[in-house]
C-alpha cells in the first residue's frame, strides 16, 4: 500500500512538473517568435467578439419597442 502511494506521488509530480516546463516552452517561443504570440491572441479574440456582439445584439432586441 506505501508503494502505490508513492508511485501516485511520483505521477502526480511528473504530471505537474511536465505541465509547467510545456508552459514555460510555449512563453519562450511565445516570446522569442512574435507571430506565435500574434496567432494565439488572433484565436482568443474572435470568440471573445463574437461572444460580445451576440450579447448585444440580444440586449438592443430586448430594449427595442415594437
């Protein structure tokens, strides 16, 4: 039972070691190629956008008088 448990341990450390050093790569590149930056950015804002427009166009219908 103490071997599973410190084999869990040892997963749950690698796990969380891998996911903060590919987090770390993706800042690096982020920040040593701009476009990488710029596509990331240009992917996360449509969303937002569309998202935004869709609320408002929502809430102008709500408020119009017939």
């Amino acid at each position: 039972m103490k071997l599973l448990r410190i084999l869990a341990a040892a997963a749950m450390f690698a796990g969380i070691l891998a996911g903060c050093l590919a987090l770390l790569l993706l800042v690096l590149l982020m920040v040593r190629f701009p476009p990488i930056l710029i596509a990331v950015l240009a992917s996360l804002l449509p969303n937002r956008a569309s998202a935004s427009l869709v609320s408002c166009s929502r809430l102008r219908k709500e408020t119009m008088l017939p």
